[in-house]
C-alpha cells in the first residue's frame, strides 16, 4: 500500500469516527432531552377532586421512573460534556467504562417503563378479580400524563438501547480478545 492509499484509509477512518462521535453525541442529547421533560411531566402531574387527591409521589412505580430518568438525564449530561470537553485518546478503561454505564442506565430506564407500564395499566384496566377498580375513571389527566411519560421513558429507553450497541461495537471492534 502506497502512502495515498494510506491516507485515504486513514482519512475515512478519522470521517468514521467523527460521524461515530456525532451519532453518539446527537443521541445523549435527546436522551437527556426527553428525559427532562418527563420529570417535569411527572414531577407536575398531581391532581386533587372530590375522590382524593394523587400524585406521582404517592406511587412507587413513578417515584421509580422520576428518579430513573433523573439519573439517565444526569449521566447523559456528563457523558456528552465528557465526550466533548475531554477528546482525550480512547483508551480501553475509557470505552468499557462507557460500555458499562450505558447497559446500567438502559436496564434501570427499561425497568422504570416496564413498571410504570404495569402500575398504569392497573390503573386503567383495574383488577376484576379482586375488585380493584379503574382509578383513571376519576383520576384522567392524572393518567394521561403518566401515559406520556412512560412512552417518552421507552424512547429513552431505545436511544440508550442504540448508544450501549454504538458503545458495544466501539469496544468490541477496537480491541480483540487476547489468545
């Protein structure tokens, strides 16, 4: 290979890790996008009527999901600051440590959805078995903006889904097992 080949292949290996980094960058901040606002969706989401009053404080489930997105919000904070503001050489301890974080936030987002999903369809449906009925009858705009906020938290949860495969590729492909 001839020094031009050389820097053409280096050349779209340095446009590659941009696009890479770009991507990456791109999906942190939505994720701590949407992430903000479903704590303000949820933090704000109390209602008060002649039933009683309801807020998301009151369910665990949703105290789950608030404090999940809080956490996610944080980390995709620092992680884009830390992206950006440190360029530093990307080194092994850097690219498992990203790995790695990104599969704890994916899981404790997805596990925050999966809970809220279930605790909200509760709510909507009820339990005919046990006679529990559907508390959205009375509580509804109490129900539709935790609707809102479970599917804005499984958005999150596939952007964070794309970033750990984004994280996954990166480390898998730069470093190969030893023999």
């Amino acid at each position: 290979m001839d020094k031009t080949d050389q820097n053409v292949t280096d050349g779209s290996a340095l446009e590659l890790n941009r696009t890479e980094r770009t991507v990456e960058t791109v999906l942190r901040v939505a994720s701590m996008a949407l992430s903000i606002a479903n704590l303000v969706i949820m933090i704000k989401n109390s209602i008060s009527n002649d039933f009683g009053s309801l807020s998301y404080s009151t369910l665990g489930a949703f105290k789950y999901l608030v404090t999940a997105n809080g956490v996610c919000a944080t980390y995709s904070l620092l992680s884009v600051i830390f992206l950006i503001a440190i360029p530093c050489p990307i080194s092994k301890l850097r690219l498992w440590t990203l790995f790695l974080l990104d599969q704890v936030v994916t899981y404790a987002v997805l596990a925050a959805g999966a809970v809220s999903a279930e605790t909200l369809y509760l709510a909507y449906k009820g339990n005919l078995n046990i006679t529990w009925s559907s508390a959205c009858d009375y509580y509804g705009i109490f129900c539709h903006k935790a609707l809102v906020s479970v599917i804005l938290t499984f958005l999150v949860s596939v952007l964070y889904m794309s970033l750990s495969f984004i994280s996954s590729y990166r480390l898998f492909s730069r470093f190969e097992a030893k023999q």
